[in-house]
C-alpha cells in the first residue's frame, strides 16, 4: 500500500505478498485479505 502525492491511499496489487500488515496498521481496518487472490483488496480511496 502506499498514498499518492494527492492523497489517495492504494494497494498495489503485484508488489503485495499478502502479509497483512496493512491491515493490522490500518486505523479504519480498510484494507480486506482476499484469500483467493492472495492479497490485500479493498483500500482504495482512504483519505
């Protein structure tokens, strides 16, 4: 995950390896782990 210079917070999909840290950081809990996928999903858009 990381925010751009206007904000946005993203995860990127093929840097992620699924490690969930993101989520445990996240103060909102955003970020979802999509087991078939493998990665981190839903994030996009926090302030």
């Amino acid at each position: 995950m990381h925010k751009r210079e206007d904000g946005f917070v993203v995860v990127d999909e093929d840097v992620c390896i699924g490690c969930r840290y993101c989520h445990m950081a996240c103060p909102y809990g955003a970020p979802q782990y999509n087991a078939a996928k493998g990665h981190m999903t839903k994030c996009d858009g926090c302030p």
